[in-house]
C-alpha cells in the first residue's frame, strides 16, 4: 500500500465530504452534473486502486470511436486490469455496478483488445474489474472494488 496513495484518496474524501456538508444537502440533492460527479468518481478510483496496490497505466483512454473509452488501466501484480468506473449520488437506481451492462462490457472488451494488441507482448493475464463509487450522505464517497467483474 502507497503511503501517498493513501494520503490523496483521503484527502479526497475528506473534501468531498466536507463540500456536502457546508452544502446542508447531500450529494443527490445538489445540483451538480453528471460529468463533474463522474470524474469526481474515477479521480477517487484512481487513488483508491493505487492504495490498494494497482500500477495505473492509463486513464480515460480512448482507442476508437467504436471502440469507446477505458476508464483506467492498471496493473493489479501481474496482472493487466480494464477499470470501468460507475459512480452514483442515489440508490434509487440500484447500486453502481449494476449499471455495467451486457453491451457496454462488450465495448469495454473491444477497446480492451485493441489496447493488448498494441502491447505488443505475447502473454497478458488480464480481467475487468469494476469500482463501484456510492454516495453515502453520512459516510461520503464509498467505493468497492469488483475484481473480475464481467467475462470480456
């Protein structure tokens, strides 16, 4: 575990949640939009992968128009990992890592592939993991990471 690592991603926390706060309303209450909360989200993924070991590569990676976006890439040890990041300020729609569905997994391999082939490298071991970014309006930010998430 990186001692920076650890350092940004509670800071980040500990900003988010005061913002909330001085706000008096939670997040799902506040009128923000869906791009600053989803960069929001995948800023406190990125620093919550790299607490937890990761080796990001990249972010917001895009190969193809067809192929779509990455959202991090990172070496979990030896192994390649493909993040999509999903980050909600409401249950009401279930939690976050619902919303990966069949056909954006497939976009998310797609783009996968292409990016192995560019490594140029014969083995990979790689998977898709999902962090799931939750807004807790006493607890702030909750993030869970889903290691192997989906099959690409």
């Amino acid at each position: 575990m990186s001692l920076l690592a650890s350092a940004v991603y509670a800071a980040l926390r500990w900003k988010e949640r005061r913002r909330a706060l001085r706000a008096g309303v939670g997040m799902a209450e506040e009128s923000t939009s869906s791009q600053i909360t989803g960069r929001t989200g995948e800023t406190l993924a990125y620093w919550f992968l790299r607490r937890e070991g990761y080796t990001m590569v990249a972010r917001n990676l895009r190969l193809r128009p067809a192929a779509g976006e990455l959202d991090l890439v990172g070496w979990d040890g030896a192994v390649l990992a493909f993040v999509e990041v999903k980050t909600r300020t409401s249950a009401a729609a279930g939690p976050p890592e619902m919303a990966v569905m069949r056909r954006q997994q497939k976009r998310i391999a797609r783009a996968a592939a292409i990016y192995t082939r560019r490594l140029k490298r014969k083995a990979i071991d790689y998977r898709f993991d999902v962090v799931s970014v939750a807004w807790k309006p006493r607890e702030g930010y909750e993030l869970k990471l889903i290691k192997g998430a989906f099959k690409g």
